[in-house]
C-alpha cells in the first residue's frame, strides 16, 4: 500500500482523484505566486501563503477523510462535490484579487476542476458547481460597471461572460451526460450480474430438477430402491463383467411370504410398510458392490458381482434372518414376517430371461418346502 494505494480499489481510486486536486493545487499555488510578482494579482505574499496554507489544510483534510474511510459516509458524487466546490470557492475568493482582464480566464479554469467530477456528479452538481465561479465574475462585473470603472473594456468583458457562460453550460451539459452514462453502465452491469445470478440459480434448480426425475426413473417410489427397468440394466453391465473367468455373478429372487394374508388381515398399510423395510437391506445385509431392486409386487432381485457359491448362500441366510428379526408397528409381533430366497449364479453366455427363470424357480421350490428359507439351484 502507498499514500494513494489501499486494498480497498473504490477508496483507491477516490485516493488519487484526491492527489490530482492536491497536485493541481500546488500548481495554481506557483501559477499564483508569479502573478503575484508580476502585479496581477493584488494580494500581499503573507495573506497569499496564509490562504494557501488554509487550502492544503483543508485538501490534507479531505486526503484523512478518504485514508480513514470516512467518505464513505456519504454518496461518491456528494463527496466530490464538496472537494469542487470548495476549489470553487477559493478560485471565487482569489477572483476579486485579480485584474479584471484575468477573471475571465479564472473563470474558465473552473472547467479544469469539472474535469475531475465528470464520472462522478450529478446533474444537479455540475450546474452548481458551474454557478459559483460565473456568478462572482457576473457580480464583479456589474459592481464594475456600476462604478464606472473598465467600461471601454466592457464590450470585451461582455464577449468573455457570454463565452464563459456558453462554456460553462456546454461543459456542465456533457458531463451530467457522460455521468449519466456511466451511471446507467454500472446499472446495466449490476442488472447483468443480477441476472447471471438468477441464471445460475435456475441452472442449478434445472439440474435438481433433471437429477430427480433421473432418480424417479430408476426408483420405486414407495421403497426408493432401483425398480425393474433399472435391474435389467445393470444386470446387462454385471453380464459383461461376468464374461472375465473367475467372477461369478450370484442372483437372488426373494418374495415375502403370506403378503396376501398380511394385506387381507393388517390392511395394505401394513404390507407397504413391510415393503418399505427392505430400504434398509443394503445397508445392513449387502456389499456396497452388490446391487437391489424391487421386480415387481412383493418380490425383489438381487446381484452380487465376484460372489461364490458359499457367500452367495451367507449373504442369502443374512437377509433371511435379518427379516425375521424386524418388528413392524401395524402388524402383531406373533405374526412373522418372513422371506423365501431362490439363488443361483449366472451361466456363461446365458441371456437375462434364464437366469431370472432359474433363480425365480429356485424361489418357488423355497415357497413349497415351507417358505422361510433359502434354495439354491447351479
């Protein structure tokens, strides 16, 4: 950081627009020593330096106001207004010093200080700002005239004031325009940016959304687990997979055994809620490579990449078990519900259909030797 460098680019900027008005203080202070030497401006040197003191006592001031962040109390434009003005006012005062022939020019210096609030005042600012000087030199011309003083001169003072008007209004006209440009720019940007946010936003909600419907696809929707369009695709990748000697792909068909007499005797709130439990499986019973889905009613499939025989009937008996053990609260606990299993491995070169067909016989062998149990059919 330097003496007109912060972290902070706004109070940066607003640090070295205070610097230009110092440095072209210093400037007018040497311009106004030498006219002060040459006679054309009648001011004694000790009240000259003690005014200048005064005014970089006050530029000093308005440089602590920035450096502490003060400023920031008012509006950008309000701000620099009264950096201008108070120029405006010192460039009045030294006006009724100067020889009339000078004031015309002083007058139009105050162009120079416009210059620095072009980006940032207002409409309003600049017209007033533009008033001060023009309505001292209008007064000292009129006293002038008044006294009887300058009038051969008076018709060259008239060209000055009507020119100095003219400049002045041309100069305060454009640059409220070029103020309100960029005012409206930076109104622009932000309504972009709010709208890049809002698009953002709606992107975000929009791939929510996709994401969901995705899940909704491939879900049941009362268990949340994969359904039966989502089972067959994933059975055809674990196929492929399968083609690499040494991985067996274990399947498992499983059906909750008495689900009719469940929902004739305990309602069908009872049965969703017993077909809801089976969320919990995977997380309790399965490997997180092994794969469940709801095929359809009360049953259920079940793959197991890289699964032998002995795994596949561990895993079986886990479900099994784990099953019996759960307690439901809208049906009795001497009720018993249970699940048959039929499993079997998928053969080389095997389509879907008949390793589906060969587990869901598997399945109906459990139901009939007296369900509650697990069958494996090679």
């Amino acid at each position: 950081m330097g003496l007109f460098k912060t972290d902070n680019r706004k109070q940066s900027v607003v640090l070295r627009r205070t610097g230009w008005a110092i440095a072209s203080y210093i400037a007018y202070f040497v311009l106004g020593l030498l006219a002060v030497d040459a006679g054309l401006l009648q001011f004694p040197l000790q009240s000259y330096l003690f005014s200048f003191s005064l005014i970089f006592v006050v530029q000093i001031f308005f440089y602590m106001i920035v450096r502490t962040g003060y400023y920031e109390r008012w509006r950008n434009s309000t701000f620099v207004f009264y950096q201008i003005l108070f120029g405006f006012t010192a460039l009045a005062y030294f006006m009724i010093f100067v020889v009339p022939d000078l004031r015309a020019t002083l007058v139009n210096v105050a162009l120079v200080g416009l210059l620095f609030g072009i980006f940032a005042l207002e409409r309003r600012h600049f017209y007033i700002l533009a008033a001060v000087p023009f309505s001292i030199f209008t007064v000292l011309l009129v006293l002038d005239f008044s006294q009887g003083l300058n009038k051969d001169k008076m018709p060259v003072f008239l060209s000055e004031w009507i020119v100095s008007l003219f400049l002045l209004v041309s100069f305060s006209f454009i640059g409220s325009y070029l103020s309100g440009l960029r005012k409206n720019l930076r109104a622009n940007k932000a309504q972009l940016h709010q709208q890049k946010d809002q698009l953002e936003v709606t992107h975000r909600e929009l791939n929510s959304a996709l994401r969901q419907m995705s899940e909704k696809a491939v879900r049941d929707e009362l268990t949340g687990l994969y359904n039966r369009h989502q089972f067959s695709e994933t059975m055809h990748s674990y196929i492929a997979i399968t083609q690499t000697p040494g991985s067996p792909l274990g399947v498992m068909m499983m059906d909750v055994d008495n689900f009719k007499q469940v929902n004739d005797t305990h309602g069908h709130l009872a049965g969703d809620e017993i077909l809801r439990s089976f969320k919990i499986i995977p997380e309790n019973c399965l490997r997180k490579t092994d794969f469940i889905a709801r095929y359809g009613g009360e049953e259920f499939v079940v793959l197991l990449p890289n699964t032998d025989l002995p795994t596949l009937e561990h895993i079986a008996e886990r479900i099994r078990t784990f099953v019996a053990s759960e307690v439901f609260d809208n049906i009795e606990k001497g009720f018993g519900v249970t699940v048959s299993i039929g499993t079997t491995h998928y053969q080389h070169r095997e389509t879907v259909e008949e390793v589906i067909a060969r587990a869901d016989k598997a399945l109906y062998q459990a139901k009939m030797g007296g369900r509650n149990q697990v069958v494996y059919i090679a």
